[in-house]
C-alpha cells in the first residue's frame, strides 16, 4: 500500500475525519482514503484518529505507508504507542523521530515522559529532559507537569530499590552474546561525552522555522548542566534504531526490540541517583515553570509526601494557598496521610473538615486517607472500640466494597487481637488484592497460628495471586512464630527459584528468630554470616536475642562484637549483653555494659502495658504505685498468688535480673507491668469479660506461667501483645504453645 502526497482538496473528508468516533467508522473512511490521491494532511488526520482510538496495528499500517513522515505523523505514531501501552516501540519511534531530523514539539515529549516512567528507566528520562531544554520546551506546562510525574514516580521506586535491582538475568549464551553486539552502540544514549546536539544546540530549527532558544533555568545550576550531558546523541544511535523499527509489536522479530529495552533497562540500573537528587530534579522543573497550575502543584506536593519528606509537603501546601491556589481532592489525598505517620488524629480531623465544607468529604481518595489516619491509631494501642467505631464510619459511607479499606481493617482486627472478625472481613472481598493476603497472612503469623497462616498462602497461590516480597515476610514470620523449621526453608528457597524474589534484610532476620528460637544458635550465625545483602545491627539483633533466652554468653559476646562494629552505639545490644551476662550471675561484666550505657547518655525503655477498659486507655510501668486501684491491684495479686500456688505454680527467678535475695525476686515478678494491667483489668470488668493487654517488651517467662494459672482461675481469656506476637491465654493454656 502506497499513498501518493497529491494536492487534491479534499475539505469535505477532512471534516468527516473530525465525527469519527468508532473502529468502523475508521475504516470505511480510510478505504475512502485509499481510493482518492489524499492529501499528507489527510493521512496524518486519519493516522490521528487511529491513535485516538488506540488501534495501533491500523496506526503502523498508516505511518509506513507514508513517503517522509513529518512531526505529525511522529507524534500520532507515537502517541498511539504510548496510549496502548507499547513504551518500547514508543521510545525507538522518538529516537527514529530524531534521527530523521524532526523536532519533537511540546505535545509529543509528555507521551514520551510516560513511556520512560512506565519502563522505569530514569536514566533515559534524564535524557528526554535534556532534550527537552535543547529545544526550549521546559517552560512548557504539560511538559513541565509530566517531568515531575516521571521524577516523582521513578522517585518511589528508587526507595523501593526496583529500578536500582530492574537488570535482568539472560538465560543462555546467545542472549548474552546479542548484548555485547548492540551494547556499544546502545551505550551512546547516556553517553556524558559526546552530544552533538549540545553543539550545535544554537543551529536547532523549530517546527515552525523559528530558531529554538536554549531555555536555562539557572545558568549555575548543576543540576541542569548534568541533564544537559546525559543528553542522547540520536544520531549515532540510527542503526540501532532501524534494527528496532523494522520489527512491529506483531513481528516475530520483536526480539531484537526487547534486547534493545533490556540493555537500555542495563544502563539505568546503573544509576546512583538518590531521592534527594529527584526530588531536586522535580523542584528545578517546578521553579523553571512561568505559569504554575493545580495539577504542577499537587505533583510536588505529592512527590514529597509519597518520599517521607512531611514537613516540606506541608509547607508546599501552604505556599500553594499564597499563591492562591485551593487544595483540591487530590491534594488533600496526598496530605491526610502525612497525619497517620505521626498518628494525629486531631490534625486529621481539621483537613477532614476542610473537605466537608468544600463538598469534597465524599471522595473516595479523601475518605481513605482519613481512615489511614485513624486505623494506626486504632491498632498501635490495642484500642478495640476505636477501631470497631471506625468500621461503622466506613459503613456509613459506603466504602466497605473498596478494597484497600477493607484491607486496613483487616490488619486493624488482626493488630487488635480480633483475628476472628479479620477473617470475616476478608471472607466478604470480592476480589482480595495481595495487600489483603499479606494482611490476613501476617494477622495468622501474628497470633501465632501458623498452620491458618500457611493454608492462606497456599489458597493465595491458587487463586493466581502472585506473592511478593512482602508477603514472603509474613509467611516466614509465621513459620517463625510456630517453629515451622523445615516449612521455612522450603519457602525461603521458593523465593528465588519459584518467583524470582531475592530475599532481603526481613526474609534472613525471620529465617534467623526462627533457628534462634529453636536453639540453632550456630546454624542462625551461619545464616546472618552467609546472608546475599550485607546483615545489618538490626538482623544480629535477633540473634543476639536468642542467645540471652538460651543463655549462650561465648556466642553473645560474638554476636555483640558484630553488632558495636555496625553501631557502637546501639542500645539493644547494651542491654542484651547485660542481661545475658546477669541471667548467668556474671554481675561484674554485666554492670561494665550498663555503665557504657550510662557513660554514652543511654537510658534503657522502660517496660509498660496499656490496657482499655470502659473506652479509657490505662498505662502501667514496672512496681507502678501511681494508680489510684494500686492497693486493691496489690490485694489481687496476693490473693491470686495464693491461689496459683495451691494449682502447682512455681515463681522462675531466673529472669530477675537484679543481685538480690529470692525473696525479693519474686516481689519484682509480681509487680510486672503487665501482671498488674491484668490484675487491673479483673477487678475493673464483668466476670467472663476478655482482657486485652499490650506490651511493649517482650513478656517474661514467669509472666507467661502466671497468666496461663490466672486464665483458668477468673475463667476469662486473657489477650496479651507483646512486642512480637499475640498470646491467647485460656483455661490455662497459650495459643502461643510455650514457644515465643
């Protein structure tokens, strides 16, 4: 098929190309098309509507027919790539775009933008943005606003370390050998060195015959000139380019298109840009904008709210309201969350009621957001009725279908000790996204049931829902949580061999508490020693754990060495080792790490438990004589001392940590935080009422034996969160198995 570029007007045609709003109405008019001497105008028209329409095969068959396509023909092509999700052919039809010796003008680089965003490829998109300088187009606003998209979002994934891990591995020795092949030419798109463009940047002519002038931001900026080198010289890279371009999305010679992406997607990984630098990338494009819009606002403000940086997202905020602009939906969305960070349900409540007075309160995005506001606070204290509150507000305003709330009220019930109404919750999800698996999964791995935990990751799997990396953690952690020592391993191996997931800092620490706990000390220290990634002061941690639970005090001292040479300041290990050294009487050594900690202005957290009684929050500390109850607490325990004594009860001394006589000891034992939330809770609730209580450290041993006496004695369960699980105490005995 051949089009001929006749001048025949064809004014009438042109005007039935505009009404065309379907696949068939297309057609017949490009077989109207193909029986007249149309017009480049006309074929670039219907090329436009095949784009707008996203029929990409109709779209290629129109732009290969055409003699010399122009910036037109280019931009539909490209356009229509991009919106059907071709990024790679997207990006080679620009680089021919270039070669060719079209200009790309403001509407083609925002198409372009997207495509390196969706490819994750910073590098290349720092090239675009180079070109975009080139030829003056930075002050445009779509343009403007699709770099910070691109840098925002590439920004994200930098943090999450996808684009710094994106190189893929090739299979055999013919893949590989077809990189080496393409690899120095492909190497000329970042090269720093040589970009004929820049040289020559001042004999850049426009589309439209005006010479182009070199826009600079900040003519001291080295932010900009370091875009300015990473520009791609377009030339050199043309015989790549028509290797690419002669293979369409349907030809079976795509193959070399991939290895194209694939080398380029090479190059990026190796980039060391941080978020500091994108972050700096979005707000040079932001200051270069002459004519600022909601949208350019609402990206940045999001940009550094989405990268942790809260306080400068709030105070774009208000320079957004100077500048007389009003937070919309989409601002607000992005600034509620910042709230749930510091749990500030108060300031929350404030933006909440700016949306209702606004009519923006029934948004869904502004909705959700205030709901992450709560829901840490609902979980973070054990606070039942809050969360149970906050699920009849989300009732209310019918967002029970949207699925990433009913995900955060599943890990809420689950973090609340109500693991029952999380699976309901779960149960009634029409489609469960891997967010809700790894909710449930963790919720299980949390309380200890390992094996409900294991059989919702194996019906994860069957349903086709592919686990992540997270969700790898959830399932380890239950593994770990019920001394799954043979299940672990066998998922820890699948990770890589079965979906290519590279086990990171969270996977090996899980692996170790798990070994750990067991009393594999040796077999834990050989793992944290092998581990793929560099184990951190908090991963040694973990076994360092393990060793004061097993009283190991040579491989304790192994351990700590690792851990001050990591951080020298690191408290949980002075505490450990103290401990470690205490509960094997050394009382001298013991007594050296707590003076360092003293000498280096450290103070050890004290242990405290919070329990809710009648919607009113109660904290506890260590031998608290603060409480008004506190005698009457006293007088419970004593009784239920007694009582426990008679059932076979036996105080273990051995976790008292202090150089003092028996005696003592078990006064210490008896005025634990948590042991007197529970005395608190019995006297101050219903006979048959559960108590739940939350710690903030990990519960002694003796605490654990007396809880499980004290459960059969008031006949009532007894919910107690420690700083690693849930343990259910009933009829004296522990969900938990006496293995935590």
């Amino acid at each position: 098929m051949n089009f001929q570029t006749g001048q025949t007007p064809l004014s009438s045609l042109i005007r039935r190309l505009n009404s065309v709003k379907s696949k068939s109405q297309a057609k017949q008019l490009h077989a109207q098309v193909l029986k007249t001497e149309s017009s480049d105008t006309v074929i670039n028209a219907l090329l436009s509507i095949y784009a707008d329409l996203g029929l990409v095969r109709e779209g290629c068959g129109i732009f290969e027919a055409l003699a010399v396509p122009s910036t037109i023909s280019y931009k539909s092509l490209i356009r229509c790539y991009t919106s059907r999700g071709y990024f790679h052919q997207s990006v080679a039809s620009f680089v021919k775009m270039r070669a060719s010796g079209n200009y790309p003008d403001h509407n083609v680089f925002p198409s372009i933008l997207k495509s390196c965003t969706s490819l994750m490829n910073l590098k290349l998109g720092e090239s675009v943005h180079g070109c975009i300088i080139h030829l003056g187009l930075d002050n445009d606003l779509y343009t403007g606003n699709a770099l910070m998209n691109m840098y925002c979002k590439l920004g994200e994934r930098v943090a999450d370390g996808e684009i710094l891990n994106r190189r893929r591995s090739y299979a055999n020795t013919s893949r590989r050998s077809k990189v080496n092949k393409y690899s120095r030419t492909c190497s000329k798109l970042v090269d720093v060195s040589t970009s004929k463009e820049l040289e020559n940047v001042g004999n850049n002519v426009g589309c439209d015959g005006t010479e182009k002038r070199h826009t600079m931001c900040d003519e001291n900026s080295k932010l900009l000139k370091d875009l300015e080198k990473r520009t791609m010289d377009l030339e050199d890279c043309a015989y790549l380019d028509e290797m690419i371009y002669s293979c369409s999305p349907y030809d079976s010679r795509g193959e070399v298109a991939e290895t194209y992406c694939e080398i380029i997607t090479g190059v990026a990984s190796e980039s060391s840009t941080t978020m500091a630098f994108l972050l700096e990338s979005v707000r040079k494009v932001f200051e270069g904008m002459p004519v600022k819009d909601l949208v350019s606002w609402n990206t940045l403000i999001a940009g550094h709210a989405q990268s942790g940086l809260h306080i400068e997202a709030l105070m774009l905020l208000r320079e957004m309201g100077i500048a007389g602009h009003k937070p919309d939906s989409f601002t607000l969305s992005s600034i509620l969350p910042i709230f749930s960070e510091y749990v500030d349900v108060y300031k929350g409540k404030e933006i909440h009621g700016y949306s209702i007075r606004h009519a923006l309160h029934s948004d869904v995005f502004i909705g959700s957001s205030l709901i992450d506001i709560v829901m840490p606070a609902c979980a973070h204290l054990t606070t039942l009725h809050l969360g149970k509150q906050l699920h009849a507000y989300i009732v209310r305003s019918w967002f029970e279908d949207n699925v990433f709330i009913a995900s955060s009220l599943v890990d809420m019930y689950a973090k609340c000790g109500y693991i029952q109404a999380a699976q309901r919750i779960f149960d009634k999800m029409d489609a469960p996204d891997m967010v809700s698996w790894t909710a449930i999964i963790m919720g299980y791995a949390l309380h200890g049931k390992a094996q409900e935990a294991l059989s919702m990751f194996k019906q994860m799997e069957y349903e086709k829902v592919k686990p992540n990396y997270v969700a790898f953690v959830a399932v380890l952690t239950a593994c770990s949580h019920g001394g799954l020592i043979e299940e672990a391993w066998k998922y820890f191996n699948s990770m890589e061999h079965d979906y290519n997931i590279s086990p990171g800092l969270e996977h090996y620490a899980a692996l170790a508490d798990l070994l750990g706990r067991a009393g594999k000390l040796e077999e834990a220290y050989n793992v944290i020693s092998c581990m793929k990634v560099k184990p951190t002061a908090s991963v040694w941690s973990t076994l360092l754990s393990s060793c004061r639970v097993h009283k190991n005090i040579p491989l304790g001292e192994k351990v700590a060495q690792k851990i001050v040479q990591l951080e020298p300041d690191n408290m949980a290990c002075h505490v450990l080792m103290a401990n470690i050294y205490a509960g094997g009487s050394r009382w001298k050594d013991a007594a050296s790490w707590r003076v360092a900690m003293k000498g280096k202005g450290m103070k050890k957290i004290p242990a405290c438990s919070w329990i809710e009684v009648k919607n009113k929050l109660y904290t506890f500390t260590a031998d608290d004589k603060s409480h008004p109850l506190y005698n009457k607490i006293l007088e419970t325990l004593k009784v239920l001392g007694e009582l426990m004594e008679r059932d076979g009860y036996v105080p273990y001394t051995g976790d008292v940590l202090h150089d003092v006589e028996e005696e003592q000891k078990r006064y210490l034992l008896c005025s634990h935080s948590e042991r007197l939330a529970i005395a608190f809770g019995i006297i101050s609730t219903p006979p048959g009422t559960a108590i739940r209580v939350t710690k903030n450290l990990r519960v002694c041993i003796d605490c654990h034996t007396a809880t499980k006496f004290i459960s059969k004695i008031v006949f009532r369960e007894i919910i107690v969160r420690d700083v690693s699980r849930f343990h259910h105490f009933k009829d004296g005995l522990c969900s938990c198995g006496d293995y935590w």
